[in-house]
C-alpha cells in the first residue's frame, strides 16, 4: 500500500476479477486504511485511472440488469433446444448449469402429464362448483391456460388452471356484484379473467414481479387460513345433501346449514363423508414421512411402509389419483343407488356445452358488468393472489432443484394464461399447489408435461361430457375440502401469538374481517393493518445506550455491568435516520444525558454510534445539527463516530460536519477513537478532521468513478469498520 500499482499488479482477467487480484488497500473489508495507505491510493489515483478501473471491473457486473433478449419473451425459444440436445445427450456446460439438478426427461414429463391431467378433470369441474359456475366452464378453463404457459412461463414445474382460492374469489366477487343467473355470472367470470389477465401483464410488463414482497408472510397466512374455513363451509351443502339459495357471507352459510340440519339426505351424507376420509387418509398416509416414522406411527403402522414395494407405489398412486378415485367410485356408487331405488343423491346434470369456442369476454351483458364498481377491485385482488400462488410452488421447487426462473416474465405468462381463459368463457386461473406438487413427484423435468396435460383435458371436453352429467356432486365437495383444508394453517397462528403479539393481532383481525364479510376486504384490512405496523415499527427504531463489554458496545440492558466511559454516553440506533425517528432519537439522547447525570457523573460529551444507520435524510441531518446546539448550551458536545462512508459524505454534503464543529462537535472514525481523542487534554481536532475529510473524498471520488456504490462499499469498514 505504499507505491502506485501498474495494470500488471492487479491482474484482471475478466470482466469480474477474483478479490484476490485487488490491491488490499483497497478493497480490504477487514482492516483500517491508514494513512500511508490512503496516501498511497491517492498517488495511484493521480498517476492513473487504475485504481478505480479495478473497483469499476471487479463489481460492476454485480449491479447491472441482465441485458434484455427478445427471446426472452418467448421462452421455449431457448428451453426447447436445450430440450432437444439433452435427449442427445449433447448438453453443454452452460446447459447443465442452467438445469440445475434437474436434468431434462421426456419419459417423465409425459408420465406427469399423463397423471396431473386424469387428476386435473375432475378438480376443474369442482371448482367450477365453488366459483358457482357450471361445471364445463372448468374445462374451458384448464385447456388454453396450459398451452398458453408452457409457451410463456419459465417456471418447469409449474400446472396452471383453476385452484380453490381463485374460484373461491370469483365466486365472491361475482356474488358482490349481484350476478345471479348462469348466463350473467359466466360472462362476468370471462371478463374478470381477462381483466386479471390485462392487469398481470402490465405489471409484468412493468417489472412489478417484486409486489410479492409487500405481502406479509402473517397476512398471507390468516388470508389462506380463511380461505380455507370459507372454501370448506361452503361444500358443505353439497356434502350432505342440502338446498338453498348460494350465500354472499361466511356466517350466512353457517347459518343456512345450521338452520337445515332436519334436510339432510342420509345417503349423500354418507356416500360423501365416506370419500372425504379417504382422500384425507390417503393425503396425510402419502405425507407421513419417512419409513421409521410410518412404523412408529399408531395408524401409519397399518398400512405399507417399505416406498421401494409394490404395494406401497400402489397406494401412493391411489393417493396421486384421489380425485379421479372419488369420482369413479361415488359415481359407481350412486348408480348402485339409483338401481336399488334410494333417491336422494343430487347428479350434476345436463351439461349444455358445444366444447372449445372462442367468444368476446362478457358479450351481450357490458351494461351490466361494468355497472359495478367491485369489477376492476376485484380483478386486481385476483391478479395479486394468482401470482404470490404461482411464485410460492414454483419458487420452492426451483429453489429445491437449483434453476433459475423470471419472476416478471411469469407474471405475463400468467396474465396471458387468464387472457386465453377469457377467450373460451373461462375464468381466473393460476399456478396449483396440489397439481404442480403431484407433478414433480411424477418426474416432470420442462413444461411439456402442462402441454401433455391439456390434451387429456380436450379429450375430456369432447368425449366425457355425457359422464359428467352422471356425477354425484357430493363426489365433488370431499376433492374441494380436501384441498381447502391444506391451507387452514393454525400453527402459524399459535407462533404469532406466542413471539409476535403485535403480528398475532394483525393476523386475527384478517381471519375475523374475511369470515364477517370477504376475503377481499380481509386481504385489504391485513395489508393496512401491517403496513401500519411497519410504519410503527420504522418510527420507534430500537435505541440502547451501549457500554463496553471486553472489545465490543453492547446494549446496557443486557449488559448492566459493562464499562460506561467515564465523561461520554455513548448512543446507539438501529434504523435509518429519517424524518419518522428524528424526534426519538434526540429525546432518547437527552434522556440518555439525564439519566447519567443524575447519578452524580459529569457528562461533556454524548457519543451516537453511528455504525448500524444505514441512511440519513435532511430531516435527520437538521435534527443532529439541533442536538449538536442544545448540547452546546448545556456545556456538552456531540461526537458522531462510526459512521458508514456514504452516510459521512451525506453529512458533509449537507455541510452538517461545519454545523457540528460550529457547536463544538466532531465527527471520529469509531468509538475507541473518540474515546481516545476526548481523553487527550487538548485533543487535536484539526487533525482528526483531515482524517477523515481524506478519506471521505477519496471514497467519494471512487464511486463517482466506478459509477455505483460497490466500491463505496469496500471502504465502508475503513470508515469504522461498521460495513
């Protein structure tokens, strides 16, 4: 660090240079610049650019957007080559990395489709159902919205189509606006669909994939839960038999069932509570876990447990299959029912369809569509919950077998999927947890399996309609329940209150405002309910007064026994200092003063270390400069020590630094080097500042060169080795 380095001394060899190949001086993340060091810098700086071309090349690459593909917009474009030369066994490097661990197989992507698209026809005609929808409308559902995602989307694993939370929304959302008759209510499904498609693209189109973080892992959570009891509640008519009109609120079904208990039809009640506990058997048998914890288990224990028998592999596709079993079997029973003369079990009935046609969303009734206000709301609700659904499952698989995935090309893939949707008299549709789950377990490598997928569900249009209408519908309540209890999450609710009271009552007060009215406005109240909370928690940021533990500040409240300096109080904030916390900060560092003083020490200096503030608004600045001239008045003087470079550059920028010294203040390096200059009978100001003012303009300089804060960044630790 004492002579000027030559091109040759750095070594880069690429467009990202390994650390080892910087000078230490300069990016060190462990040691102090000194002097002679930042001296040195300087002359590399003066004789030549390089010092900031290897900062500029070792870290730019880091914060550039990937550059934009056409062929990015059309994903197969690159997938089906890669596709191709696997099966060859031609793979590149490249190819194999960009796998990840999951290697490309056409016998597993037809064997998955194959299974997802038997289990797909019978969940699309529940959930038609649910949405209040009659039951081809699924299929034209689940058919175009395949195809159109496997052409757009870069998720490999993931099976679009309908789900029980988006027809649960539907229905709600159709009810709000007063649809009642089949043909109403099917075009205001249509042209919700194509709205939620519209919406998706553009927010795709516009890069707003990240709008997943503004969810809240609580809010999603009790928002699902009450899905859950609401999706639930509502099969239970069809479960056991009874008849009365479709109801708008939770607590309206409950009542309707209540107030009907003397209805119910014993062998619809029967036949259906019989198929719900062995879809739920099978679905808890296939999660048990592993073989020792199948043997230990009191019901598990019974049945087969070795995952490499025959009879283990039979059962496990028993529990893939469940949907397509309860409908066979139901189907068979209730025919044996009729033939025997017990009548009572309601059939689906005729199904009016004249298969796979293209029509204008919402044709013939826009004066009744667009009349309502809840449309457009709605949709956007629609559009938000389809995509956190998508990016939860095929997040988690993705990250499990190491690929990568476009979050904002999804989100258009999604748009378009529900666009297609629109266009065969669809409705809102998204990515399936139960579905896409099913499908890798069955091998699914690539979005061919979706493709393979929708052609069972054509075939099912055009040669199985005339069975549909021979199916039970208590066979099709169990296959909802079933999927809507998955989501009923309770633990989280135990955590919450257990470790976040605060999160526990935003979480209750989403789960109470959905069941009293809807989940739209529950979502809606959670997310108020938790921004508000975030507002709360970013204006009362965590303030210690910290003391000396061996070589370390800790907070005084943990440790009552630490070293306190003997005429400083030294303040810590954890938080950005901005205009929400301005007015904390200052009333705690009085208070702070007060408090030592009024333990009889004499106090002439207050200490804020500054290493955990990682931004600073003009707010906050004017704030420092006020508390630097109350402490001048009461015969004290403000030191700011610890501080990350670019918030000491800020400072200066402000000409806060000058507003300081003018009340006696100063800014140091780190706490011990305060410490150590306000111990010195006269303490050398002049120089410390020229310290610091090097430094801060050397940092300066070099991100200005390089164009970003990376290299910023790596002087952060010489500027009190907060970074």
């Amino acid at each position: 660090g004492s002579a000027a380095h030559s091109p040759a001394d750095f070594n880069v060899q690429g467009p990202l240079a390994s650390p080892a190949h910087v000078p230490e001086a300069v990016c060190s993340d462990s040691e102090v610049m000194n002097q002679d060091d930042l001296e040195a810098s300087k002359v590399a700086k003066g004789a030549s650019p390089h010092l900031e071309d290897v900062c500029a090349l070792q870290w730019s690459n880091l914060y550039k957007s990937p550059p934009f593909s056409p062929k990015s917009l059309l994903p197969p474009l690159t997938w089906v080559p890669r596709y191709w030369r696997s099966l060859q066994g031609q793979s590149s490097e490249e190819d194999a990395r960009i796998l990840g661990t999951l290697p490309n197989s056409i016998k597993g992507d037809a064997i998955a489709g194959l299974t997802v698209g038997i289990m797909l026809v019978p969940q699309c005609l529940a959930f038609a159902l649910l949405a209040g929808l009659p039951v081809h409308v699924g299929l034209y559902s689940s058919f175009a919205p395949l195809l159109v995602y496997t052409l757009f989307g870069t998720m490999r694993q993931v099976q679009t189509g309908p789900t029980a939370v988006m027809c649960m929304l539907t229905g709600q959302a159709l009810d709000s606006m007063g649809l009642e008759s089949q043909a109403l209510r099917v075009a205001g499904a249509s042209l919700m669909a194509l709205m939620v498609g519209g919406i998706s693209v553009v927010l795709g189109i516009l890069r707003f994939g990240g709008i997943v973080d503004f969810m809240s892992h609580t809010v999603m959570s009790a928002f699902c839960t009450a899905s859950g009891v609401t999706i639930v509640t509502s099969q239970l008519k069809d479960l056991l038999g009874l008849r009365y009109p479709r109801t708008h609120y939770w607590w309206e079904e409950v009542e309707s069932v209540a107030t009907r208990l003397g209805e119910i039809q014993v062998p619809t009640a029967i036949l259906g509570c019989c198929l719900l506990v062995v879809l739920l058997v099978l679905k808890y048998w296939k999660a048990a876990g592993s073989t020792e914890a199948r043997k230990n288990h009191r019901l598990w224990s019974f049945f087969p447990k070795d995952k490499s028998s025959m009879p283990f592999r039979a059962l496990k596709l028993l529990a893939d299959l469940s949907s397509f079993l309860a409908v066979f079997v139901g189907s068979l029973v209730a025919w044996a029912l009729r033939e025997a003369g017990v009548d009572g079990v309601r059939l689906v009935g005729d199904v009016h369809a004249d298969g796979f046609i293209f029509v204008m969303p919402g044709r013939g009734y826009y004066s009744e569509l667009f009349g309502s206000s809840t449309l457009f709301v709605s949709a956007a609700v629609i559009a938000t919950i389809g995509f956190l659904e998508t990016i939860a499952v095929g997040g988690k698989f993705a990250a499990q077998y190491r690929y990568d995935y476009e979050p904002n090309q999804d989100f258009i893939a999604l748009g378009l999927s529900n666009v297609a949707s629109a266009f065969m008299s669809g409705f809102p549709v998204t990515g399936g947890f139960s579905r896409t789950a099913v499908n890798v377990a069955f091998g699914a490598t690539s979005l061919f399996s979706s493709a393979i997928s929708s052609t069972l569900v054509l075939g099912a249009m055009y040669f199985l309609l005339p069975v549909i209408s021979k199916v039970p519908r208590t066979c099709l309540a169990p296959i909802i329940i079933q999927g809507a209890i998955a989501v009923i999450d309770i633990h989280e609710f135990k955590v919450a209150f257990r470790s976040r009271p605060s999160e526990f009552v935003v979480m209750l007060s989403t789960l109470v405002v959905s069941l009293a009215m809807t989940v739209k406005e529950g979502l809606l109240v959670g997310f108020v309910l938790s921004v508000l909370k975030t507002l709360r928690d970013i204006s009362n940021p965590n303030l210690a007064m910290v003391v000396r533990v061996q070589d370390t500040w800790r907070d005084v409240r943990h440790f009552p026994l630490g070293e306190q300096p003997a005429n400083a109080v030294v303040v810590r904030m954890d938080a950005r200092l901005h205009f929400a916390n301005t007015r904390k900060l200052k009333e705690f560092c009085i208070r702070a003063l007060q408090v030592r003083e009024g333990s009889g020490d004499r106090v002439e200096y207050l200490i804020i270390d500054g290493k955990s503030v990682n931004g600073i608004d003009l707010t906050g600045c004017e704030m420092l400069a006020v508390l630097a001239e109350s402490l001048k008045t009461r015969g004290q003087r403000l030191i700011i020590a610890n501080l990350k470079a670019p918030i000491a550059n800020d400072l200066h920028t402000a000409n806060l630094v000058q507003a300081i010294h003018k009340q006696g203040g100063r800014l140091c390096l780190d706490i011990q080097h305060a410490l150590d200059v306000i111990g010195q009978a006269e303490p050398d100001w002049c120089a410390e500042d020229a310290k610091l003012s090097s430094l801060i303009a050397s940092t300066s300089t070099i991100g200005k060169a390089s164009k970003m804060t990376g290299c910023v960044n790596l002087l952060k630790s010489n500027f009190g080795k907060a970074a």
